[in-house]
C-alpha cells in the first residue's frame, strides 16, 4: 500500500476483508508507577477480535479499559508501562515493533479514535492539513490533491454535504459531533485493519451520539475494519457490538456474545450493571452495587469483586482465590466466577434483556409516588436574551434568547425533568428559577410568593428554601474546604448554630447521605466521585430546602454509582417530600426519577406532560429525536455476528 | 505612555545635580550660571518646564540636548541604528537558542539534558550581564582576537565587520534572553506534549520530530509571543549597561552620559522613544496572535 487507491473509491474492495489480520491479545499486564508506588492498572487481559468483527470493552472508569486501548498501539502514558502479554496483529507483535516499523503501523494498520474531538485534533491547523497529513504520512507518493480526494470522499461518506467548507475550517469551528467525525475520517483514511474506539460519544450530545456512531459504522463497513469499542455504556454497547468483554479492576470478569452478556449474565458484576442502569423502557427501582471498586493499591489474593458481591456470601474460596476464566455450565458466556453457574439464569431468553436483569433481580418495587399537590414552585412566560445591548464599538446585535417562554410547575415531592442537549437553555433555566441571572421577563414564584425582583430578607428566604446541586462534585467542592465546613458553612450563615451544634447536624446530614460523621475532618480529593457527589447533596440539604434544583447531579458517575446517589435522591425526596427540578439530557435516568417531562429545544419548551405519556406517547418531532437516539441493546443492528455489515445510506 | 513620561520628568528632576553647571563649566560665575538657567528654562517652575516639554513633543520636538547643542531627535537618530542592530540581533539569539534548549529539555524530561538545560538557566541567570560581557570580551577579544572589542559598523554595509562587532554583545544579551525563554518553552511544552492533539498525531503514525516540531512546538510557542514581548523591553533596558561595556555607540551609551550630564531633553527623549517602542513590540505581538492563533481571529 504506497500509493492512493484510486480516489474515487473511498473504500477499498468489500472482499478485501480476507486481507485483513486479527488481533490476538494475551495475557497483558499494565503496571503504572505513581510516586505511592507502582499498580496494576492491566492484569493478563486475554481476547481476540477477528477480520471486520466489532468488540466491546465495557467497564466502569478504572477498570483498565482505556488503558487497554493505549497498550495496543503503544500510546501508554510514561509512566506505564507494559510487563507481559502478547500483541499480535496477524503476523505483528504490536508490542514488539519500535521505530520506523511502529510509526508506519499506526494510522495504517491501527488507529484510534478518542474521547474528546475538541482537544484531539490540533487547534492551530485546518482539517485539511490534519487529514491529508493522515494521508500522506502512509502514501508518501499520494500528490496533495489526490490526498484532498480521498479524504473528501470520505468526508461524504460520514455524512458532510460540503467537504471543502469542512477542509476549509479549524476544528473550533466545527460542532462537538463534526469534529468527531472528521476524527473518524482521520483514523479511517488508510481503511485500517482494526480500529480502536475509546469512548467515542461520550463527550457529546444524545442526538449527536447516535450521527456519530452511525458514521463509525458506514465508514468502519466502507473500510471492512475491525473495531474495539470502548465504553461505559452497556446500551451503547449492546446496540454496536459483536461480542462483549467485560472488565473490572484491569481484568475480563466475563466475555460471551452480546446477547449472552445482555441477556445471560453469569458474573454478578456484570449482573449488577445491568441492574443499576435505568433505562427508557420502564421505571423500575435501581439496585446499586453497593460500595467500590477497590483502590489502587489495595491487594486482593482472591476475587477483586468478592467485597461488594452479593453471591459470595462469605464463602472462603472468593476470599483466597482469584477466579479463571472459564465457560459457564448451563449459561453461555465465559466469566471469571467460582459460582458462576449459581446464578440463576433465566429459563426463557425474553426479547429484552432488561426482562431477563429484572428477573434476577430481587427488589423490583417501586415507591409510590405522592399525588400532585398544588405547585410550589411556578414559572411562568420566562423569557431570558443575552447579549441584547449593543457596546460602545460593536453593532446593535439580535441577542441570543436563551429561553423563551418557558413555564412549568413542581408541586412538593415531585420531580420534574428538565431535558434539553447541550445548549437548549437547561442551565439557564435552573439558574433563572435560584434568582441567580435575572430574566428579561416573566416570573418565578415560590410558595405562591412572587420573586420577580426580589431582594434582601425575601431574597436571602427562598435561597434558603432552594438549594442546588451541580454536575461536577470535583469542582463544586472547594478543595481547601474540610468537608465539615462545606457542609456546616450554610448552617453558620443562614442559622445561627454554634460550633457544638453544627458538629452534631453535620454528622447527621453525612450519615443521611451513607457517609460517616468522621468523614467531616476530611478533604474532598480523598473522596471518590460519587461520594463528593453524597457530600454535595448533604451539603444542600442542610437548610433542609423544600426545593432541589438537580443539574445533571449523575452525569459524571459511573453506572453503578450512578444507582447509589439515584436511589438516595428518591430516599431523600419521599422521606423530606422536596420537589425535584432535575436537569439531564439522559433519557433513561429521566425515565427513572421524573413525575413529569418538560422538554426544552431551542429555548423552548416543545412537550410538557407526565413522564409516562411523553416517554411513551411523544407528541412532538424533537422528542421523538431524543427518544430514537438513546442507545438501545434490544435495537441490536440485525445479523451483526457476521462482522462486515453495509449499513450505508 | 503618559504615564511614563510624567514619572520619569520628575525622577529626573528629583536627582541632585545641575545641568547649567555642566554647561557652563566649572568655572563659571554665578551670573553666568543664571543666564544659562534662563535661556534653558531651568529656572521656571516645574510645572511650566513639565508643560512645556509634553507640548513640544506632542508636535514632534524632543527639544535640544544641553551638551552637544544639537537637536536630540539627531541624537537618537544617530544612535538607533546600531541599538536596533544589537537588539535585533540578540533576540534573534535568545529566542531561537531559548526554544532549542528548551525543546530538548522537554523531550528529555527529567534526564541529564534536561537537567543541564536548567542548569545553564540558573546559571546565566544568576549571572549579572556586565560581568559575563567583561569576561566575553576578555576571551574573545582580548585573548583570541576573534572580535574587536568595542565600536559598532552596519550590518547593511558590511555584514562581515557588523556580525562581528555585534556578536559579543549581542551573545551576552541573548544568553540572558535564552535562560528565560528554555524555561517557558520547556513548561509550555512539557504541557503540549501531554496534549490529546499530541497523542493523536502519534496514533496516526506521525515521526517523533513531526510529533514535537510541527505539533507540540506551534501550540506551546503561543504563550511564549508575550513573553517575547515583555523580553524585549527588559533587553532595552539591557542594552544601556552592554552598550558601555562594550563601548558601542547607541542609545544606551546616549543616555547614560546624558544621565551623567544631568542633559534633561535628551534622557527625556530617548526614554520616550524607548517607551513607544516597547510599546509598538507589545501591540505588534497583539496583532501577531491573531495570525496565529485561529481561534481568536474573529
């Protein structure tokens, strides 16, 4: 492969599938150096991806995954480092090639798309520069204009109408989903034999998840490459993928075909995801998977997930032994269990796993739901512009209209769901309702009481009253903060409470939330995500609000601790009777906490209703968007066992 | 640029000394000494001397040098040419110095060549510039007679004789722009290098050096064009003291026997011209970063 193929072809023959090689991975082990010391971030992880097929890595954030990915095409951060294992690509030992040898394989034969498309392409060159350098760094005969072909072509076929305005641009010019796009137009140019995904949707909208996996698809079957597609989402997963490898703790606990993994689980971690995740289908309550992963340094003899497995029941052997993989009797995976074959697996497979999870599921039961009451918070005709006034220099400008007439109501105990993409004014919203931007016009009342420029005492009142609870509980804490003065600091200035006092409520708060009173002392970096997220909901109940304004409070947790801080919001909600506004743009968490929807586009909002009818019945076109885009297993692309699938427009 | 102006009139004027007794000479009567006050001002009230100069230089007269009886704007004009070749010259050595040390400090991080890169900072740092210069010209001028030791010929008329009469100094100056500028560039890419662009360009198969010089290197150089920036104003602060040293005609010689004649227009003209020009570098550097960076190109 020197030269271009002939550039009017994007894609090289279909049956050129043959050509390609498969990738044998064995026993690789990752250690990474820290400056406590060295872990093991990889441990003799062994799977296989044959020509064209499309295999997931599913795993919660430090289960090695990525680190995985890295080790493949020898992109490991310094300090990590590879101790054993077998890369093969055909007749290549990846971890073997250096030099030259190494630089010609990556973007050829392997290339890797990543998570974020905004810091991945280089801000100071235009598309074209990045994407005909991919060119030209494997075709060292290929003319510029032949590489501009080729990669316009391709543009087309991920779905760019104007491949030359998109040359033309620097990547901050392109949208989130656009910039993945020409990322996957970049690794695919070279129509490799395998293509490595790491998380390739997660930093973007619903709608524009569904546009970039779709063109990840046509130019993957264009191409006949296999994949390796990383995530943390098991709908995702379970909508693209062959086969499935699920890891935890840098190891494969379980691998089996994706409707054996979905459908009949065997390892009870891969039992409790799919239990702790909600999905659209229907409510139902969420079983966490009670604590955490282990840390890093933390040195298990027997099974790493024996501490939070609920099939252990203290029985020696997970203590001492780390389990093998090996086939499950009766089931049809490969799990790395002692007991696998104790779970019980369903008799009949139903037409969707979630069916089959909510069998083996024990708690299944749902708290009622309080009627709805008259509404405590109302928002009527809100209508927030930004940038209205023209300055001294610039022209008079049309103003951004952020929202635009927007009204709902929450009553006590209620939750409503404000559901929105990035951009649709959700933030505004919540932050015109906690009276922290002003609106243009319209107004927001509280208890019947009409905050519309209010100020001093009936300010300071409803900000007692209202409390929130943000996405990101790294930030949202302050670092040289204890705890217990984060949580305490509402109390001395809103209460009046002496240093005895607010001790002793802060340790209530903590232990409401399923932290202990002696967590107080601490600093929030020895806290892990979702337990700095307890920390922050403790913190805004505090002044024991009647109002929460949740914005996107689970967005950046894993799918089991997700469960937990959901699940304790319900708790919270049902015994304190607080009405929930809880922003997202996740469907299926919507599905599982909202009363009722309103759903924001554009600024507007385009469907109001009860969360079951607009779930269900959705009236408006957006909605419906919003609905087909959420990653669904049961929507399996039909036949997709046979690897190179054409799925072109 | 007012700013400046004001606080250096009045600096000037807080220092003892007094500009009819050098003019006049030491044996000047007392009368003669106030004739020459009145025919230069000097005996006006502050405010009226402040006010007149602002005037006369808003229309473009830097007024008449008290020693020389020449206009200052000669002066200046005079001695641009060879400070403008040092400054020039010197920059271009400590920039490009600066970002090759502080390159292979980056990508040899916490290895022997980025320990000795440091080393070499602190060093020349550490160093005060005079004192490098006198051991420069020692070596180079006095021992090997590579170099002449002191005078200044252009560049433009005889490139040869110009390098070589600018290398010593221009090498002292550079050095101390170079120890600074290794350091930033090897934060500014230590940074890059870490950067998702950075990884991507590996994953796509691009050499180590494409990898460093060609992506890393143009995103770290962007904090570095303030930093330029700022560097030049303290190198013209720089070049008054190298230009002494080494004998060279220029503005810095201009000003500090100005400074020791007590000549009052010329130190004023010449620290405005100094001033315009930091600050013309600085808005050029403005300007620069919208070439160079896309993303604020409106």
């Amino acid at each position: 492969m020197s030269t271009v193929d002939d550039p009017s072809t994007a894609s090289p023959p279909r049956e050129g599938a043959k050509r390609f090689a498969a990738l044998h991975v064995e026993g690789l082990t990752v250690d990474i150096r820290t400056e406590h010391g060295s872990f093991r971030a990889v441990d003799g992880v062994t799977f296989e991806v044959r020509p064209g097929e499309v295999v997931g890595l599913v795993g919660e954030s430090g289960s090695g995954k990525s680190i995985t990915a890295l080790a493949l095409m020898q992109l490991l951060p310094e300090q990590a480092a590879v101790t054993a294992g077998i890369v093969r690509l055909g007749e290549t030992d990846l971890l073997g090639v250096r030099g030259e040898e190494l630089r010609s394989l990556r973007g050829r034969r392997v290339s890797m798309v990543f998570q974020d498309p905004l810091t991945s392409l280089n801000p100071l060159m235009t598309v074209e520069r990045q994407l005909v350098e991919a060119v030209r760094l494997h075709h060292h005969r290929a003319s510029r204009s032949e590489a501009v072909d080729r990669v316009g072509a391709l543009l087309r076929t991920v779905g760019f109408g104007d491949p030359d305005r998109v040359l033309r641009s620097y990547p901050h010019e392109l949208s989130g989903g656009m910039r993945q796009r020409v990322m996957i137009v970049m690794t695919m140019v070279n129509s490799p034999d395998l293509l490595i995904a790491d998380e390739p949707t997660t930093a973007l909208d619903v709608t524009t998840q569904a546009q970039v996996l779709d063109a990840l698809a046509v130019a993957r079957d264009a191409a006949g490459s296999a994949m390796i597609l990383i995530s943390h989402d098991l709908g995702l997963i379970g909508e693209r993928c062959d086969r499935v490898h699920v890891m935890y703790n840098g190891r494969i606990i379980e691998s089996g075909s994706t409707a054996a993994i979905l459908e009949q689980p065997a390892h009870p971690y891969t039992i409790g995801l799919l239990a702790s995740r909600p999905t659209l289908k229907r409510r139902r309550r969420l079983v966490p998977i009670p604590g955490a992963p282990p840390g890093q340094f933390e040195v298990l003899s027997g099974c790493a997930f024996t501490p939070r497995c609920a099939r252990t029941r203290g029985r020696q052997l997970c203590a001492d032994e780390a389990p093998q993989m090996t086939a499950v009797t009766g089931g049809s995976t490969t799990a790395a269990c002692h007991f696998a074959s104790e779970t019980p697996v369903p008799v009949t497979i139903s037409e969707s796993s979630e069916d089959a999870v909510e069998e083996m599921v024990a708690d299944g039961e749902l708290p009622k739901r309080p009627p709805t009451g008259p509404p405590l918070l109302e928002v009527g005709h809100l209508v927030k512009e930004f940038g209205r006034r023209g300055g001294f220099f610039s022209r008079r400008s049309q103003g951004v209209r952020a929202l635009d007439d927007v009204s709902f109501g929450i009553a006590a105990g209620r939750t409503l769901a404000l559901v929105g993409e990035s951009g649709s004014g959700k933030s505004t919203a919540a932050r015109s309702v906690l009276q922290l931007v002003e609106p243009t016009s319209g107004s927001v009342a509280f208890d019947g009481r009409d905050l519309t420029g209010a100020r001093g005492r009936a300010l300071r009142e409803f900000r007692m009253s209202a409390q929130l609870v943000q996405q990101d509980p790294y930030s949202a804490l302050n670092p040289r903060m204890t705890v217990g003065n984060a949580i305490g600091e509402p109390l001395r200035v809103h209460r009046a409470m002496n240093a005895r006092q607010v001790e002793q409520r802060v340790g209530d708060l903590l232990e409401s939330v399923g932290l202990r009173p002696e967590h107080s002392r601490r600093f929030p970096h020895e806290f892990s995500g979702g337990q700095r997220q307890r920390i922050c909901i403790a913190r805004a109940l505090s002044l024991e609000p009647r109002l929460l304004v949740l914005d996107e409070p689970v967005s950046s947790l894993d799918v089991s601790v997700q469960a937990q801080i959901l699940s304790l919001l319900a708790d919270i909600q049902l015994e304190r009777q607080i009405a929930f506004l809880f922003i997202t743009h996740d469907l299926a968490v919507v599905r599982n906490v909202a009363d009722e929807i309103a759903v924001l586009h554009r600024g507007a909002v385009v469907e109001f209703g009860p969360a079951e009818t607009v779930l269900s019945h959705p009236s408006h076109d957006y909605t419906r968007t919003l609905i087909a885009a959420v990653p669904d297993s049961s929507r399996r692309r039909a036949g997709s066992g046979a690897g190179v699938q054409a799925s072109r427009e | 640029m007012l700013g400046v102006t004001t606080v250096m009139f009045a600096l000037l004027r807080a220092v003892p000394g007094d500009p009819a007794a050098v003019i006049a000479g030491p044996a000047a009567t007392p009368a003669v000494l106030a004739a020459v006050r009145a025919q230069y001002h000097l005996n006006q009230p502050l405010v009226y001397q402040y006010g007149h100069w602002i005037s006369s230089l808003l229309s473009g007269n830097l007024g008449t040098s008290l020693t020389y009886q020449e206009p200052v704007v000669t002066l200046i004009r005079q001695a641009l040419g060879p400070t403008l070749q040092l400054v020039i010259v010197s920059m271009v050595i400590g920039v490009s110095l600066g970002v090759l040390l502080g390159v292979f400090a980056a990508t040899h991080l916490r290895k022997a060549p980025d320990l000795i890169v440091s080393g070499f900072s602190s060093g020349v740092l550490g160093m005060p510039s005079f004192w490098m210069g006198l051991l420069l010209l020692l070596v180079f001028s006095v021992d090997l007679h590579w170099v002449p030791s002191g005078g200044s010929v252009s560049i433009l008329s005889s490139p040869v004789e110009g390098l070589k009469t600018v290398a010593l100094p221009a090498i002292t100056l550079g050095l101390g722009v170079a120890a600074v500028q290794a350091r930033f560039v090897r934060t500014a890419m230590v940074e890059a290098l870490s950067g998702d662009y950075v990884r991507t360009a590996r994953a796509k198969g691009a050499s180590e050096r494409a990898v460093v010089w060609k992506h890393a290197l143009r995103n770290a150089l962007l904090p570095l064009i303030t930093i330029t920036g700022i560097q030049v104003g303290i190198l013209l602060g720089g070049v008054v003291v190298i230009e002494d040293v080494f004998a060279r005609p220029g503005l810095g010689s201009v000003i500090a026997t100005a400074i020791a004649n007590r000549d009052y227009p010329v130190v004023e003209g010449t620290t405005v011209v100094l001033v315009a020009a930091f600050s013309a570098v600085n808005l050029v550097v403005d300007i620069a970063y919208q070439f160079i960076d896309p993303r604020i190109r409106r």
